[in-house]
C-alpha cells in the first residue's frame, strides 16, 4: 500500500499580461472606457470588488488535483466547471503497473505516533487486503470496488473560469469545509495568488 500527500498542480493557464488585457477589455466594453496602458491590474481589482464578476469568465485554468475519493465527490458538486477523473471501473490497482497496491491519501488530521493513525493505516491495508483477494477469486475490478476506502487517491483534472475558481476557494476554504478539501485548495489558491495576483489577492481577507 502506496500512502501519498494530496497536491494541486496548474497544467494549462494564460500568461498573466494575456489574461489581464482580456479581462480589461471584456471590463471597459461594458463601461465603454478607454483602455490604459500598465493600469489593466488596478482596473480588475476595481471591477472584481464592485462584484462585477462576469467579465473575469472570459480566462479559464485547468488543474490536475491528487485528492482522496471524498475530497473528489465535494469538488465535482460544483458544477460550472469540466472533470475528468480517475475510474475505478477501468483502473484494475492488482496490475503490475500499480504495483499491485492500493494509493491512500494520508489525512492530515493525525500525526503518525497517533493511535488513530494507526487506526487508519490498518483499515486501509485491509480495504486492500480484501480488494486484492476478490480479483484474484476473479472479480471485475468494477464489482471489487466496492470494498475500496474513502481514503483512496484519485487524480481530477478540473477546468474552470476565474469567476468559479473564486466560489470553489471562498467555499472550500471557509472554517467550516473539510480539513481535506480546505488542505487541497489552499496549494490553489497559493499558485493562483502568484499567478494572477490581481483576481485572487482578495480571497483570503473574505474567508
């Protein structure tokens, strides 16, 4: 058994000055402004705090995310976004090319010298236990499945506007979200604060 951090990963992106100059425009069409030279980030931040959102649409990312099946079935909720996702239908974890493992996400809740990490670890090496034993009796992989834990690692390659990356990091960055999604989204939310700084410098003073 295979036990992983989770991890975010931007795979495809507009250049910052490329970005800007379309959401500039896309901003002074609807204000019928002219545009200025070198002030395209101060006029985004003017516009995305006047809540006029729609013009930051126009600019999609796509990402890969490494998370544990319960972290995935939080993110694909939102639903103004594109998926492609690991299956456990067609991934058959008893082949060479996995190892013949399991892949778990290690929670990051416990420390290792915690008895309820210990806990976890063994449950997950049963999961496999079994797992492993019902492919070998001859089960599909779609049928062995089923006994798979929570835990296991899955990777999402998700695509999104700016607009609903904002809603999926004030949402899954609050208090209140899970201590897994929240862990995930900050590695997100920390790339896409360097990468366009004028979309996402806000986020964290709203949380």
């Amino acid at each position: 058994m295979k036990v992983v951090d989770p991890s975010f990963e931007i795979l495809q992106a507009p250049p910052m000055e490329a970005a800007y100059t379309v959401i500039d425009t896309a901003g002074r069409v609807c204000y019928r402004s002219e545009p200025k030279h070198g002030q395209e980030a101060r006029f985004i931040k003017k516009i995305v705090c006047a809540g006029h959102e729609s013009v930051i649409e126009h600019i999609s990312v796509t990402a890969k995310i490494v998370c544990d099946r319960g972290v995935s079935h939080e993110l694909v909720r939102h639903r103004l976004a594109s998926y492609s996702q690991e299956s456990t239908r067609y991934a058959n974890y008893a082949k060479a090319r996995f190892g013949r493992q399991i892949t778990v996400v290690r929670p990051p809740f416990w420390k290792k010298t915690d008895p309820k990490y210990t806990a976890w670890h063994w449950a997950m090496g049963a999961c496999e236990n079994q797992y492993l034993e019902l492919l070998d009796r001859g089960a599909k992989p779609e049928e062995a499945r089923g006994v798979l834990p929570n835990s296991l690692a899955t990777t999402v390659v998700v695509s999104a506007n700016i607009r609903e990356w904002r809603h999926i990091f004030r949402l899954r960055l609050s208090s209140r979200a899970h201590p897994q999604i929240r862990q995930v989204m900050l590695m997100g939310l920390e790339q896409m604060e360097q990468l366009y700084p004028a979309l996402f410098d806000d986020i964290r003073g709203t949380l």
